[in-house]
C-alpha cells in the first residue's frame, strides 16, 4: 500500500517537471511525500513498526540502526520541511531552486531498491 502510494507521488512528480507550471512547494511536497511513504515501506518490510513522522532524516536513522544503507538517499533529507513547513509558508527565496530531475532520479532509485526488497521478502 505504502509502496502503490509513493508511486502515485512518483507520478505526480514526473507530470510537475516544469517548474514554469508547478511551483517548488507543490513539487517538493510530493517529493517529501514519495520519500517518506517509499521510507516506510522499507521499515515494514524490515518487521518494524515505522513511527507516524514526517521527518526523513528520523526514516532514515531507523533504517540504518536495521543496517540498512542509507548513504545515497541523505540527499532527501531537505525536504522534510516540504511536508508542512513549506507547504503552507512557502519556500524561502534564499533558497536554492530544487533540481527536479536529481529529485525524481534520486525518488526513483530508492522505489527501485524497496521494490527489490519486496520480491525478495515475497520470495522467502
């Protein structure tokens, strides 16, 4: 369920691409979304129990402490605040503009791997 979800995101995500129709909140969220239910999938698959957060850095902790490797997705860690935070605030401008190709690549690789999980753990 977790897993069909985030692909939804995924999807969204691939439609927003063009940042001249989709603004950074409304492309980050999904991000953050796609992120923390892919996260997520990956705990359950593990037998633990994911807490209700939206906070990826704490998704990510919890993975690692499972052992799993968490290395190339620290890189989503910046868009916990796109959950809440920024979706009703807005983006600071001081920030950089989000690198929507990078985002999606880097969404799509962690589906990718808990996909495999999954075949794997259906498999056993």
């Amino acid at each position: 369920m977790l897993l069909s979800a985030s692909e939804r995101d995924v999807e969204a995500l691939q439609v927003m691409r063009d940042p001249a129709t989709t603004s950074d909140e409304v492309f980050g969220f999904h991000v953050q979304q796609a992120a923390e239910k892919a996260l997520k999938a990956r705990i359950a698959l593990l037998g633990d129990v994911y807490p209700l957060t939206h906070d990826i850095e704490e998704l990510l902790d919890r993975l690692a402490r499972r052992g799993s490797a968490t290395e190339p997705f620290q890189a989503l860690i910046p868009y916990t605040p796109y959950a809440v935070a920024f979706r009703y605030a807005g983006v600071d401008s001081d920030l950089d503009r989000i690198d929507r190709e990078g985002a999606l690549d880097l969404i799509e690789a962690l589906l990718d791997e808990v996909r495999g999980e999954l075949v794997e753990a259906e498999a056993d």
